[in-house]
C-alpha cells in the first residue's frame, strides 16, 4: 500500500449541482455494496434525474442550515465517497453524521478522514456540542470508524429500529 498521506491522494470538499454524472456513477457502481450495509435508496434515484432531485434537495438543506453535504474525489476528480452532516439542529446543537465509501477504495482509511473532517465542520463551522450516529450491529467497520474518531455507544437506548444501535460524540 502507498506510504503517502491520503490528503495527497484523496480531498473531501463540499457536494456540487455539477456532480450528478460523477455521483451517479458512483452510487450505480457500489449500488449492491452499500445496499448490504445500509438501507437501499429508491429505484427512482439511480438516473441524471433522481441524482439531480437529490443534490438539489441536499443543497436546498445546505442553503437552510440544516445539512452540510461532502464528497470525496481521488486524484482523477473521481468520486470515491461521501459524507454528511444531516439534520443539524441549533437549539440543542447537535447533528448526524452518516458516510459511505466505494467498495474499491475501502480499508485505507477514508471513512476515518471523512468523519474526522465532519468532526471539524461541526465544531468550526456550525458550533455543535454533539454529533450521533446509527449503525446496523452487522456492520463492523462503521463502528470501528466511529470508535477510532472519539464516539461511543449511547448509554441509553433509544435507537430508532430493531438492530441499530446510537453512537454519540461530544465535541
Ligand atoms: C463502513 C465504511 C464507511 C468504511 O469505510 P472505509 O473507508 O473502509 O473505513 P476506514 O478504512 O476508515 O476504516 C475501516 C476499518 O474497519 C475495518 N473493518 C472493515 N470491515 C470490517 C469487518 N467486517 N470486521 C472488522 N473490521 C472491519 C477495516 O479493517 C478498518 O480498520 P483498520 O484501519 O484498523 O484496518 C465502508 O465500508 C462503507 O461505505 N460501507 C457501506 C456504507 C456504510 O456502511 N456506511 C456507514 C453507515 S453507518
């Protein structure tokens, strides 16, 4: 594997109206991969039209303060994951972080990178005090992203359905 940092090979910046082709290939290609691990989105969203509707709809929620969307591109303006802050809310000043990485770029590390950079969005950016996470039991690797970048399983259980459990961090 490359020795060099992977800021050097891979940047996180925020989604554009411009990546609907790069994003749609992106969520065709690991369409079965991310279908095992979370829950599927709808048949309609895998074309220009549905990727269109859902930038915008995730740029409208940017432009209200409610959401901050993110991808990460590789060396060839690539997309090779994303990553969001969702449901940001300022009266109790908290958001979720959800991510999701392409099968082939997986085990380097950039699920960590991304939450890491959504950690420093959340307190920099938008003030939060704390940021929560639902992850299937099954999925073995989002917990440990989530370990590794400061978050631990809720002490209460209030998780919103059968087999997910509720990450919290506070920053
Ligand atoms: C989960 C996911 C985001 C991880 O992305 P990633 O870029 O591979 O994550 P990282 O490389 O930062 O770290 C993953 C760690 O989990 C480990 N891991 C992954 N799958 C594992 C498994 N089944 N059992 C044990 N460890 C596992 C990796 O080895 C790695 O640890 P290491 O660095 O010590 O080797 C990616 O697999 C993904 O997008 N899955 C589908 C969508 C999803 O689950 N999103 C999260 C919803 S909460």
């Amino acid at each position: 594997m490359s020795t060099q940092p992977l800021e050097d090979t891979f940047s996180i910046r925020e989604m554009k109206r411009c990546d609907i082709e790069a994003l749609l290939a992106f969520e065709i290609e690991n369409r079965e991969w991310f279908e095992s691990h979370i829950e599927a989105r709808a048949a309609a969203f895998y074309s220009l039209q549905g990727v269109g509707s859902h930038i915008d709809e995730y740029l409208c929620a940017m432009a209200a303060g409610t959401w901050h969307p993110f991808v990460i591109e590789d060396h060839s303006a690539r997309i090779v994951g994303r990553a969001n802050l969702k449901n940001i809310n300022t009266a109790p000043n908290t958001a979720e972080v959800g991510y999701r990485v392409a099968r082939n770029a997986g085990g380097q590390g950039l699920a960590t990178l991304a939450l890491r950079h959504l950690i420093q969005q959340a307190r920099e950016r938008w003030r939060l005090t704390q940021l929560i996470a639902f992850v299937y039991t099954a999925n073995v690797g989002s917990a440990k992203v989530l370990d590794r970048c400061g978050f631990s399983l809720a002490a209460s259980d209030e998780s919103p359905s059968c087999g997910e459990r509720r990450f919290i961090r506070s920053l």
